[in-house]
C-alpha cells in the first residue's frame, strides 16, 4: 500500500485534512510518493478518482502517477490528471468548445506572418523594433504575468521601445482576431479560456486539486487554480528549485501560500534518499545564503561515501573538456547514468565535440528531436490541414516550403482561398467561387506601419506554359502580385495532391498518397539542398543524396507510425500533445541545469564554475538574479547519486576571456588559488 511505505514526515503530509496544504518537497525527499499516498488516503476516505485533480508539469509525470496509484487502486485510472495546458484542453472539449490547439511555434509562424505585413523601415525611427519572434515572447511573459496593460508593462522593461507600443498591440490584436476566426488556441489562450469558463461558473467536479512542482507556477496558472475555487488544495513543491522565472514563474506564489489562506499547513520533507552526505553538505552551505522562506535543511538517509565533490581546474576550457571526456572513458559508471551540467547552452558544443571524438555516445536534451524536425513537422502540417482546412497555421507552415513565398503572402493566399471556398481552404482551392473578389485594396496607416501591396495584381499568363490543368489555372490566387513561378508549381502540386485524397478516408492511403506525391519530393528536395551546402554555398551532390534518403526514410518512420491509427484526428491530437516528451538516444546526458530537473544521476560533472559563466548575472537579471542562479546551482548539485565533480578554467582561449572561480565554490567551502 502506498501509504505504509511512507516515513513519518511523508505520512503527516499524505493525511493531512481537508483544506489548503503545501509540502515543501526538497530535492529527492520523495515528492512523488508524498503525492501518491495522498491520493491513496483520499480514495480510502471515499473521494472518487473523477473528483481528485492533479496538475503536474509533463503529461509524463502524470501519467506515471497514475500508473503507480492504479497498481493498487484499479480504478484509479480515472483520476483526472495532466499538465495546465492537457487539463484545459480536454475540459473545454467536454464543453463542446470549437477549438484547435497549436504549439508555441506554430504560432509563431502564424503572429509572423502578421507582423511582416508591417514595414517598420518605412517609419524612420531611430530605434530598432523587436524581431517578430522576440515580440511573440515577449507577449507570452506579458500574457503569463496576468496585468492589464500592455503600455504600462513593457515601459517598466523597455522604455526606448515606447515609440512602437502601438503597433505591437496593433499586432496583438490581429493575432487575436485571427486566432478567434479560426478556433486557434495557444498554450496562453488555452488557460485564459479554461479560467473564463471557470469564472463563469461551470460544474466543477472535484473535491481535491493536487498541484506538482508549485514552485514553477506563473501568475496565470495560479490564477487558474484560483478560479477552481477550491476547498481542498495539495499543493508540493521547493521555493529552493524555482528556478524558471526567465520563463514567468513567481516564486512569491510559493512563498506567499500560508499567507493567502487563512486554513494554511505547511509540512516539510527533510530527508534526502538520493544523494551521499558529503554532496549534501554541498547543496546546503550554498542554498543557506537565499533568504530561508519556510525553514528546512536536507537529512542525510543514504550515509557518507567518504568522497568529498571535487574540483577540477584548468588552465583553460579546451583543457578543461578533454579532461573531462578523458575522466568519462575510463569511467565504470553506465554511460545513461553519467551527466554534465552547464548553465549556458553555449558550453555544450565542445564538450559534446570531445565525447564524440574519443567515440563516447551522448546525448543532448534540447536538440532537434524527430518530432521537431522540419520534414517530420511540415508532414504533420499537411495532415492537419487535410482534417481542417481552416487551420491557418498549417497552411502557412507548408508553405514555408515554397520558394519565394514568405509566411505574409501565405496569410494572404490562405484568406484568399478561404474567401473563395466560402469559409472552407480546401474548397477555394478544388471549388472556388470565382465571382468572389480577392486581394482587395488593404487598410494603409504609415502610424502602424501598414502600406498596400495590391494597387495592381499580378498576371496569370506567366504562368500559362506550366502545363497546369484548366481549373486551377482559373483560380483567382495566381493573381497575387507577389507570387512566383515556383510558388505557383508549388500550389499546383499542393492543389493535385488535395484532389486525389479529397475521398479518401484512411489515414494510411492518405499518407500513401503523400509520400508518392511531387509535393512532398519539392519539400525533401528544398530541406536536402539547404542541408547540403558547404561553406562557400554551393551544394555537395553526393550529400544532397545522402540527405534526400535520410529525409525520406525519416518520413516513413511516421508513416509507420500512423499504421497504428484508424482515426486521422486521433493520430494528430497524440502527435501535438505528446510529441514534445518524446525523445530518443542514449549515452553521456548533455544537459542545461534547467533541463536536469527532476532527474538523477550516479555521476555528474557540473562544468564551467567560472563567475559570468555560472553564475551568469547578465542572464538571470531580470529573473532574479544572484538568488536565481543560487538555486540553479542546488538544483544541479542535487541531481548526483553518488559522485560530484565541478570543473573551473582559467582561461577560454576561443573567446580570449580570463574568469576567476564561481562565488558559489567558495560559498560551498573551497579555497581557489
């Protein structure tokens, strides 16, 4: 039984009564069993599985859960459980609410191809505007931050950027309005609908929400679990693995929690069943110098091993890796159960260069992963739109791929054929109302840096010797002003593919047809062309080869895939929602300090301890600071199991930089020379 395997610190928690709780979960005090034996006792008590929420992080940790608690309690496999975003997402289906989900990068595409039809050269400002894709991420902090005004918030962090406030939220509002026109949800929107329907006083079903990693809660997450208007909260975290501000987390929703609940209990695990003493003592003299919120220090379970973390120093950084990889070759530790930590992203690329070249496999989270590669995404995009051809988002997406068309003139050509098709792309494209009008004069103000493109639209007739069949030749789209030849070959292959599979049912004959297509051989061409220049530009043959089959060959892989589906829009949904969690590899774990999270392992080697490395003040300024990055330093120290290396270099002779050691090895006790 879950409960009996609990100590008495986990136990006192798992039972708590009815009301608001919070468990400070240090690192490797047993969170996770903390929260299943509260599960446990609360099935004993009577609660049904379908009143019990829990919200974690990962539709993984999640899911794990419930297979540990439905181990013991069968029916516990009803338990709604799964991150902010997955739990939204299904109860606003139940709601029969008309939405499709997109991820953050879909709509990035899509605010893009808004955002480029502003020409901010044409303003004169002396200020440089944001990127479209750092203003999609700096709507996002703004959205998560949950205030009201726009203006009064970027001024706070950007004042030189005032002179475009009104443009932004010009785009804002566009990518709203588009958003809505299409049922199109983002990770954001998807909450803020969740908490409008909540607010509004829907059925809530449960008479306990459990809320994983608390400490990485942002303010519209909150505000969503306050919308549930709870009785009973169980909340489990560590205000010491915060660590996730850059990204809108608040620790003061953590810290504040005994003070905006008037029932409030706080229990704390102490004792560490992870790591050996002497890595402890590390993580503790460190972490004591953040101010103490709720009162805690790690206990010892596991003993002493007698080996006291290192440091490893070096002359410089090129030193500094090959020691390391030399150190991992003769190592008897599991290459899977080996790490190396790092605070900026940049570091990885020697060492991995390193590990590679003594033959060491490794494996780098945060890498392009199958599912994140551009033929396995731009494949997906062409299914979606066959399953909704009112998904903007995958049409500009595909046609990212044709030459010449830019993600502005995709947004237009979509509106064009949803124009045409009354409503529905797929019909604009194999029906068009041709008496309907398209590419009309555009609002023009030189203030939002709007400007028309369609005082005089283009001619079909350059494109009347490319052999392409009468009804799509007639298609008011060839006449947009901007299209070029190879954009219109390519809608042409894109149109001859919607209407051989425009009957079809199955997925797989779907995905048959596809794969013989011209369609998707201009995409693998155009990716193995760009994947096959060298330095001077010009493209090696035998490599564009080689890539044409790997790129291909990775596209089947989806294909057998799909074989297991008889559904299209099951198949999608498992593909959007999972995807991000699926990852493959194996060898030495190459790893950013926030992605070790949550992990363990035997050995671990935390590099670059050189102050401006780690810590990296400029990094963490507006996310907390010396404080943030004391709490990425516990965080990487307590993912080690049983030895503990830190590596420091004197010198990088690539940037020509001299470092003097982390603050943080003399705060821990080491004395550098």
């Amino acid at each position: 039984m879950p409960l009996t395997k609990l100590n008495t610190e986990q136990l006192n928690a798992a039972t708590a009564g009815f009301g608001h709780n919070l468990i400070i979960a240090s690192a490797g005090t047993g969170k996770t069993s903390t929260i299943i034996g509260r599960i446990a006792h609360l099935l004993q008590n009577g609660v049904k599985p379908e009143e019990i929420l829990l919200l974690t992080f990962t539709n993984k940790a999640a899911n794990e859960m419930k297979e540990r608690i439905s181990s013991v309690f069968v029916n516990a496999k009803n338990i709604e459980a799964g991150t902010f975003h997955s739990i939204s997402y299904r109860w606003l289906k139940k709601l029969n609410k008309k939405i499709v989900l997109k991820t953050p990068k879909d709509m990035k595409v899509l605010f893009k191809s808004i955002y480029d039809k502003r020409d901010f050269s044409r303003l004169g400002y002396e200020e440089k505007p944001y990127g479209a894709n750092y203003l999609f991420d700096v709507y996002s902090l703004f959205l998560n931050s949950n205030t009201s005004s726009f203006e009064e918030w970027l001024l706070k962090r950007a004042p030189l950027q005032e002179e475009f406030i009104m443009i932004y939220e010009h785009i804002f509002d566009e990518f709203e309005e588009v958003k809505k026109e299409h049922n199109l949800v983002d990770f954001n929107s998807l909450l803020l609908r969740m908490i409008k329907e909540l607010e509004s006083g829907i059925e809530n079903p449960f008479k306990e929400v459990l809320v994983d990693e608390y400490q990485d809660t942002n303010p519209l997450q909150n505000r969503l679990i306050e919308a549930l208007k709870q009785n009973s909260l169980f909340c489990v975290g560590d205000y010491d693995q915060s660590i996730y501000a850059f990204n809108g987390a608040d620790i003061n929703i953590i810290s504040t929690f005994d003070k905006r609940y008037e029932d409030a209990k706080v229990y704390t695990l102490k004792k560490n069943y992870r790591s050996y003493g002497e890595i402890l003592a590390v993580a503790n003299k460190v972490i004591k110098n953040n101010p103490r919120i709720y009162s805690k220090e790690l206990e010892v379970t596991r003993g002493y091993s007698d080996i006291y973390p290192k440091v490893l120093m070096y002359h410089d950084t090129f030193e500094e890796y090959k020691d390391i990889a030399n150190r991992i070759s003769s190592s008897s530790t599991n290459r899977n159960e080996i790490a190396i930590l790092f605070r900026n992203n940049s570091s990885a690329d020697a060492i991995e260069a390193m590990l590679r070249e003594k033959g060491i496999e490794c494996k780098r989270k945060g890498g392009v992963g199958f599912f994140e590669s551009r033929e396995i995404k731009v494949t997906l995009d062409i299914l979606v739109f066959l399953l909704n051809p009112k998904d903007i988002m995958a049409f500009i997406h595909i046609f990212e791929y044709a030459r010449g068309v830019g993600s502005a003139i995709a947004g237009e050509i979509f509106e064009a054929l949803t124009i045409l098709g009354e409503g529905n792309a797929l019909k604009g494209f194999l029906n068009p109302d041709l008496n309907k009008k398209v590419f009309t004069k555009k609002t023009t103000s030189h203030q939002l840096g709007l400007f028309d493109d369609f005082i005089q639209l283009g001619s079909v007739a350059k494109f009347k010797n490319l052999g392409f069949e009468e009804g799509f030749l007639s298609n008011p789209i060839l006449r947009h002003p901007k299209l070029s030849t190879e954009g219109a070959e390519f809608l042409y292959e894109f149109y001859k593919f919607l209407k051989k599979t425009k009957r079809l049912k199955n997925p797989n004959s779907i995905f048959n047809e596809l794969i013989n297509s011209k369609l998707i051989t201009l995409i693998i061409n155009y990716l193995a062309s760009q994947r096959s220049k060298d330095k001077n530009g010009n493209i090696n043959q035998d490599l564009l080869k080689d890539n044409q089959e790997k790129i291909r060959n990775k596209i089947n892989i989806l294909g057998n895939l799909l074989k297991n589906y008889t559904d299209l829009e099951k198949f999608i949904n498992a593909m959007v929602l999972g995807a991000s969690e699926m990852s493959a590899g194996r060898g030495v774990n190459l790893l950013t300090v926030h992605a070790s999270k949550g992990l363990e392992f035997k050995e671990v080697y935390i590099i670059d301890m050189m102050e401006g490395r780690f810590p990296n003040i400029k990094l963490s300024k507006s996310a907390g600071g010396v404080e943030e990055e004391r709490r990425l330093f516990y965080v990487a120290v307590t993912r080690a199991k049983d030895r503990l290396c830190f590596a420091y270099a004197r010198y990088d002779r690539i940037k020509n930089i001299e470092y003097q050691p982390s603050r943080f090895l003399a705060e821990a006790g080491y004395k550098i020379n």
